[in-house]
C-alpha cells in the first residue's frame, strides 16, 4: 500500500501510460482513484498536488469532475460559444483578467461592417489580458455596440462579457464566426504575453452573434501556442441539427 507521495506520483503516472490515456482524458474521480491503489485519500491528494504542481494532471470539480491527464495547456473547443473565464473554471484554472484600455467611440469602417452599424454609430473598445493559473494566457480586443448594451462602460469589465450581457442586458450568444491563424507576436505583444518577440501565437477573429441573428460582439485576441490547444467537433452527414441553422 503505498503512502509516500512520491511513489504514489509515480503509480499514477504508470496508470496513465499503461491505460494509454491521452491528454484530456478522465482518470477517475479522486474516491475511486484512492480506492484502486488502496490509500486515504489525503495521501492521495498530496501526490495530486505534485502532478498538477508539474501540470502533468488537472482537477475539476462538480458532477462531471475528476482527475484529467493534462500538459498545461488550455483546451479551446471551436464548437462552443464560451467566455474565457468560464473555459478556464471548466478546466480547473484560476483565472484573472487585466484591462489594459477601454473606451467609448465612433465605430470604424471595419467595425461598422462587422457589427452592421451604422455611420456615427458608437461601439464600446476595451483591450484585457487573461491569465491562466497565474500565467499570461491571452490578449483580446473585444469591440461592442453601444445602442445595444446602454450603460455597458459602468460594469465591472474583469467579469466575463458573456455573464454580463446574459444578466444585465438578456442578450445570449447563439453562434460565432471565427477565423483562426498563427502569426508571430509583436514586440509589445511579447511584453504583456511573457513571450520572446516573434513567437507563435494563436490569432482569432471572431463576431457573435445572439438568437436574433444580430451581431453582437467583434473580437481580435491573441492566444499562446505553448498553453493553447485549439479542439473541434466534427459531425458526419447524417448527423442533423436540433435546429436549422438561420445563416
């Protein structure tokens, strides 16, 4: 029975590699875990903490929790519409956000055709940093309409935009374009990420759109290659949707 952190670190480890589990797959919940190796689970969670400490593994809560095989990295799923902050907590990540800049002004001529505005028409601009676990994980420019969200520039704009708009203003985001490319990080965008200048990032544009099929949300963030992983769904022709898609 082993009890010493160490060598129940390595057991672990042994686990995954003989069960040929991939990063992202469930190990098992804690109980259980505890169980196959015959250890109270205070003695398992020291060896836990040692393998997440090394982000070999990672931890989640709730009733689709448990212990996933993990390499640090944050999975970002093209098939969902998610804010940041809510993708790292589903993750088991802490998570902070930095507003860099933000304001109010006249929509650019990319912006009014992205958000189908109109000339004077004045959008919300705010620049922010999210951090994973501590760590830069990303820079995002998120650009929103005024004449929808009235008093948007009075909220609190470290909180997801997401919660806000589905709270404060009953708008829900149904459906995104996004468009996804590699480019090399600027010498500022390597100063606020924590990169070398010239490293890969992930570059997303991206415009939300509610049920109503109105665009609500004109994004351009940037995302570390070394703690992103991008993920998508794919479904096969037979495969139909619960609701027709209205675009």
């Amino acid at each position: 029975m082993p009890r010493d952190p160490s060598e129940l670190t390595s057991r672990i480890q042994r686990l995954i590699a003989r069960s040929e589990l991939r990063v992202g797959d469930r190990i098992g919940s804690e109980r259980a875990i505890a169980e196959q190796f015959g250890v109270p689970r205070s003695a398992l969670r020291e060896a836990l903490e040692e393998l997440e400490a090394a982000s070999l593994i990672r931890r989640t809560m709730g009733r689709t929790g448990g212990v996933f095989v993990a390499d640090g990295k944050i999975e970002r799923q093209l098939n969902t519409i998610m804010g940041v902050p809510d993708m790292l907590r589903q993750q088991g990540f802490i998570s902070t956000t930095q507003v860099l800049s933000e304001g109010i002004g006249l929509a650019t001529p990319s912006e009014q055709r992205s958000l189908a505005l109109a000339d004077g028409d004045n959008v919300f601009r705010m620049r922010r940093r999210r951090d994973a676990a501590g760590t830069p994980l990303s820079l995002d420019t998120m650009v929103l309409p005024m004449r929808l969200l009235p008093g948007f520039q009075d909220r609190d704009h470290t909180e997801s935009v997401y919660r806000i708009l589905a709270r404060d203003y009953r708008i829900e985001m149904a459906q995104a374009d996004e468009t996804i490319d590699v480019t090399p990080a600027t010498a500022e965008q390597a100063a606020i990420l924590g990169v070398a200048e010239g490293a890969p990032l992930f570059e997303i544009w991206r415009i939300t759109f509610d049920a109503a099929d109105t665009p609500v949300e004109f994004s351009h963030d940037f995302f570390r290659t070394d703690r992103t992983r991008i993920s998508l769904r794919r479904y096969g022709a037979r495969w139909k949707r619960a609701v027709p898609p209205t675009r």
